[in-house]
C-alpha cells in the first residue's frame, strides 16, 4: 500500500511538468499559434453564418415587420462573429498593426458590440417583466440607449488616452472598466432573467409576444393586448407550452450570466497577470480556451435555443375590436 501511495505521488509531479512543458511547446510554437487563431476563425465564421441565415429566414418569414428586436439579435450575432473571424484569420497581421492602440480597438470593440448584443435580451425580458405588472416601460429603452452611449463613451476616452499617452495603467484602466462592464451584464440577466423564469405574468405576457407576432401594427392592437392579458389572466396556462418558455429562459440565463462572470474575472486575471494576457500570440491555448467559453459557446447555444421563428401570419386582414 505504501509503495502504492509513493508511486502515484512521484507520478502526480510527473504529469504536471509533462503538461506545463506541452503548454509552452504550443504557446512558442508559430505553427500551432496560426493553427489554433485559424480555428477560432472557422469557429467564430460558422456562428456568424449561422446568425445570418436565421436572420433571412425570419425575414422571409415575416417580411412585413421592420427591424425587431429578434432580428437585431440576430444581425449583431452576425456582425460581431464576423468581425471576430476576420481579427482571428489575420491575428498576426493585427498584432503588428501601428500605432498600438488600434491592435486594442479591433480586440476589444467585439467585446463591447457583444455586450450591447446580449442586453437586448435583458431589455426584451425587463420590458415583458414590467408590462406583465402593468408597469410603465416608456423608460427601459431609454436606459438603455445610454447606458450603451456612457459605456461606448468612457471606451473611447480611454482609448483616446492610450494613444495620446501608451502607458500600462490606463491598459489595466481599461480591462478592469470592461470586467466592470461583464459584471454588470451577468447582474443584469440574474436579475431580470431570474424573474422572468420564475414569474407567473411573465409567461403570460411572454404567450402574448408569440400571438403579437401574427398582428400587424394596426391601432387597435394595445387593445387587443389588453384583452388577452385579461384572458389570460383568468385561465393561467398549465401546459408543455409553459414549461418549455420557463425552461428556454432559464437555459439563456444560466449561458449568458455564467459567460459574462467568466468574462469578468478572467478580465481581471488579465489586467494583472502577464501570464494571464489576452492580447499577445504566444498564449494561443488561453485564447482558445477563453473566447470557447465566454463566446463561441454561450453565442451557439442562445442561437439554439431562440431557433425558433415567429409564426406565420394566418389573417390577412384585421378589423378593430369594438
């Protein structure tokens, strides 16, 4: 038994040196950096794709509708993937680019465009929440357009000083403003994701989203919404339907908090921490690592889960409820 535990305390250092030395095997080799930032590109291209055509079949399936908030959704998943597949198949190319701080405007900028991406779906949830409660919502969307414009903002100033003056503080400044602005996100999807999946109005007035996708935008329909809410209200709905909402908001939240709270702490990590730093070519294997899970991942499976198109419209012709 003693021999035993010797053995595999002598192996135990054994592995850990085998693996540490194949980490920087791949971190300094110039071929296996290309290889790993090339599948990333493929990575990122096929979410973008995937993104795109979603966004078709939605417009050819209602063609009728302007520009939705499903369809933002999906033309930012398609925009920022895109983008990063570009970053990622000339990686090399933006790591010599000059002056410095445009290597950090094309890291960095998806990363604001993903944010900005994934609140759309905690302001669809806050404002579903808020009208399930008969709350007024004429602020949501305010708030929400200039948080963005404060946050793109303060981006830019910072930027603007690392040109003017390159020094390593306003770097950590800046990395720790945007792990600021993760945790802020993964907040905001507890928050009003947690109540979502959990709130009886929230999957009434959730049933009448899918319904107000059949009306067209004729005067009368915050009448019509009303009526169904009542409806609603008074025959609460116990079904598979019900469960597969709680279950498709619950699922988001879960990816979306957990892929921002990665995104933060690991921002710190990098702020502090050369070994941990993001923006250089010889951490090939972090990278991968990091943009799979805060990205790559959570992007696949939100766009797997709100798959599903809005129904076609089966009226061609409304008349006001009296």
């Amino acid at each position: 038994m003693a021999e035993t535990e010797d053995s595999s305390a002598a192996v135990a250092p054994y592995v850990v040196n085998l693996a540490a030395e194949w980490w920087d095997n791949i971190n300094k080799s110039h071929a296996w950096q290309d290889r790993i930032f090339h599948i990333l590109a493929i990575l990122y291209g096929i979410v973008s794709a995937v993104a795109l055509v979603q966004l078709v079949r939605i417009q050819l399936r209602v063609p009728e509708y302007g520009w939705t908030t499903q369809k933002v959704f999906h033309f930012l998943n398609f925009l920022v993937n895109g983008v990063r597949c570009s970053v990622f198949v000339f990686r090399r190319d933006v790591q010599q680019l000059q002056p410095e701080i445009l290597q950090h405007i094309l890291i960095d900028m998806p990363s604001l465009a993903f944010f900005t991406t994934y609140a759309l779906l905690v302001l669809f949830w806050a404002e579903i929440y808020y009208q399930a409660r008969a709350v007024s919502t004429d602020g949501l969307r305010p708030s929400f357009y200039t948080i963005n414009a404060v946050i793109y903002t303060i981006q830019i100033v910072l930027w603007l000083f690392m040109w003017w003056k390159p020094i390593h503080v306003l770097v950590v400044l800046s990395k720790m403003f945007f792990a600021g602005v993760s945790l802020f996100a993964a907040l905001a999807f507890l928050l009003y994701g947690g109540r979502s999946a959990f709130g009886e109005e929230f999957l009434y007035y959730y049933y009448l989203v899918d319904i107000m996708r059949l009306l067209s935008s004729c005067s009368f329909v915050d009448d019509v919404l009303s009526r169904l809410f009542l409806m609603l209200q008074r025959f609460p709905v116990e079904s598979k339907g019900r469960r597969k909402k709680l279950q498709e908001v619950g699922y988001v939240t879960t990816i979306c908090f957990s892929c921002f709270l990665v995104r933060c702490i690991m921002m710190c990590f990098n702020a502090f921490n050369k070994a941990a730093d993001l923006d250089v070519l010889d951490h090939p294997v972090l990278n991968f690592i990091y943009y799979l899970v805060v990205e790559i991942l959570p992007s696949s499976l939100v766009l797997f889960i709100l798959r599903k198109l809005p129904p076609k419209r089966g009226i061609t012709q409304y008349h006001p409820i009296r």
